[in-house]
C-alpha cells in the first residue's frame, strides 16, 4: 500500500495544506495515520475518498451532504434511509447535469466543426450577433 | 396500401456549398422517382441549433431519413437514391 505525505497530496489533488487539515479535523477524512514524528501519512483509500470530496465539491454539494454521502460510500448496505434517499436525490441531480452538459458538448461541437469547415463566415459569430452578448457591469 | 410519409431532413449551414448541392440532389430525386408521400425540409442548424443538436447533428451536411441519421457528408446520387429506398421498403414491409 501506497503512502504519502501532506506536500503530495497537496500537489496530487491540487488541495491546500490546509484543506487537507480541515477535512480531517471535520471528520470528511478518518483521522490520517502518523509516523513516530507525528508527520501524516495518507493512504490509497484517504487519496480516493479526497477525490470524491472534490469531485463532489465541483458539483455544488455542501461539505455536510458530502460528509452524508461519504457515510453512503463506506458502507451502502447499512445505510441509513436519509442518507439513501439523499444519496438517490444527489444522483438524479447528477444525471441531469451530465445531460445538459452533453448537450452543451453537442452544440459546441457542431459549432466547432461549422467554423472549422467554413472559410466564408463563422455560426458562433452568427449565434452571437443573434442573441447578443452578455451584458457587463 | 397506405405508404407511410418518409421525412428526410438537410441539415444544412448559410456558407456550406455541399449542403445546397444536398438539398438540389434530394429535392431532384424526389421529383425523380415520384414519391408523393415524401416530404423533406432543409434545416439550417444555427437558426434551429437545439433540434440539430437533439439529432446528434456534428456537421453539414448531415441528412435523416426516417429519423435515423444516414449520412454525415454529401453522399452519392445513387447512395443517397440507395438510402431512400433502402427506407421505403422497410415502410412498406412494416405495413403489409
């Protein structure tokens, strides 16, 4: 099994020291395991677990929904029903966003293609000059 | 017998010289063979981009027939003629 330092983990996951720290005095991680000296030292499973927390985090849950759905991935048989129906709420809002980004990837690859394929015009500069652009502050 | 209508749709672009030479060929071969129950459109993906997308539509031209997408490029006179009736005969066999 794998060991690693804080500073790696750091580098690894693109995580802060601190953030490292945090999640573990929370309770998102298990307490780390330590050498004699007191340094950490993170294992295989705590790397996995940080890429879940942070996968999540890019989903918009909350740190508590993740503490919720951790519970859920160590233990799915034992689950309690809260914790099931959340994790089940979670994976709906899930599917809808991998929807909508497949069909964002959909459109910005017709749009690609278009603008590749054309030497006369471009439909992203069409599109834009159709609904406008954004407006800034 | 009732021959179920065959949609065939041009996805096409405004600077796209293929997609015009596209919808000539189909409108052409329509005429052609005389199928009166065929109807098709040119669509023209920047003006209707959610349903190009909805049909999976990556470039132009692009034609669906029957809503199954058939070819991704401008095909042959006689691929495309192939297509069409490669089609109605699946229509006519699903009616008898």
């Amino acid at each position: 099994m794998n060991s690693y330092a804080i500073g790696e983990v750091s580098r690894l996951l693109t995580m802060s020291v601190d953030t490292l720290r945090y999640y573990e005095k929370i309770g998102l991680l298990p307490k780390v395991s330590r050498k004699e000296s007191g340094i950490r030292c993170y294992s295989d499973k705590d790397i996995s677990r940080l890429k879940f927390i942070k996968r999540a985090q890019k989903m918009n849950f909350t740190l508590a929904e993740i503490g919720d759905l951790l519970k859920m991935r160590e233990d799915p048989q034992n689950a309690r029903n809260e914790v099931r129906q959340l994790t089940l709420n979670k994976l709906k809002e899930v599917e809808v966003r991998v929807t909508e980004l497949d069909t964002l990837r959909g459109e910005l690859a017709l749009l690609v293609n278009l603008c590749t394929a054309n030497k006369e015009g471009c439909p992203i500069i069409e599109i834009i000059d159709k609904d406008g652009l954004p407006k800034t502050v | 017998m009732n021959v179920k209508t065959v949609d065939i749709e041009v996805f096409s672009s405004s600077v796209c010289n293929r997609c015009q030479r596209a919808s000539l060929m189909v409108s052409a071969l329509l005429e052609e063979q005389a199928f009166d129950t065929i109807t098709w459109r040119e669509i023209n993906v920047v003006e209707e981009i959610d349903y190009a997308v909805a049909h999976a539509v990556l470039s132009t031209p692009t034609i669906v027939i029957g809503g199954t997408q058939r070819f991704t490029t401008l095909p042959s006179e006689q691929k495309l003629r192939d297509a069409i009736q490669d089609y109605m005969s699946h229509v006519r066999s699903g009616n008898e």
